[in-house]
C-alpha cells in the first residue's frame, strides 16, 4: 500500500477527531475524540518514518503514546470527579466547579 494512503487515513481521523472535540459535549466523547486525533498524529509519524527511511518519526509517536497514557490518567480521574460531584459527564457543567 502506498504511503501516501496512510497519510489521508490519518487526515481523516485527524479530522473526525477534531469534529467531535468541537461538537460533542459529553466529556468522555469529548475525551475519546482526543485520543483519535493523537493517533491520527501518530499514523502520520510513523508514515512519514517510513517514507524517509529513518526513525525519528517512530520515536516521536512513542513518546506521543507515552503522553497519550498520562493523559489517560489525568483525565479519566477528573472526569470521575466532575461525574461524582455532578452526576453528569456533560462538559458545559465542568464550569460550574469554579469557587
């Protein structure tokens, strides 16, 4: 299969990735949408490594996995909080935590 095929693969999930960041508003959709666009950047790295023959794309998508699994962390626990506290995973009622 042709690189390039690769590289439009990953600008469509990019693409749906970043719809349903701007118009979903339940935060775990919100969460998941994120987590395509990040592997969407790292198809597009590991493409663009095979395509110049060196590595440094495929370092590059390691360390984004490696952000990707602290963001997970992070994430997920203040989703769970907002959820206890509200008991809605809605994003518009993560501005009301403010004091």
């Amino acid at each position: 299969m042709n690189p390039i095929n690769y590289l439009y693969l990953a600008a469509l999930l990019f693409t749906i990735g970043a719809a349903g960041v701007l118009l979903r508003r339940n935060a775990i959709v919100v969460f998941m949408c994120i987590e395509l666009m990040l592997n969407a950047c790292n198809l597009a790295f590991v493409s663009f490594s095979r395509m110049h023959g060196n590595l440094d794309g495929q370092i590059m998508a390691f360390f984004t996995m490696v952000v990707a699994a602290a963001e997970v962390v992070i994430g997920l626990a203040i989703i769970v909080m907002i959820f206890r506290s509200r008991h809605s995973a809605s994003v518009d009622d993560a501005s009301l935590m403010k004091l």
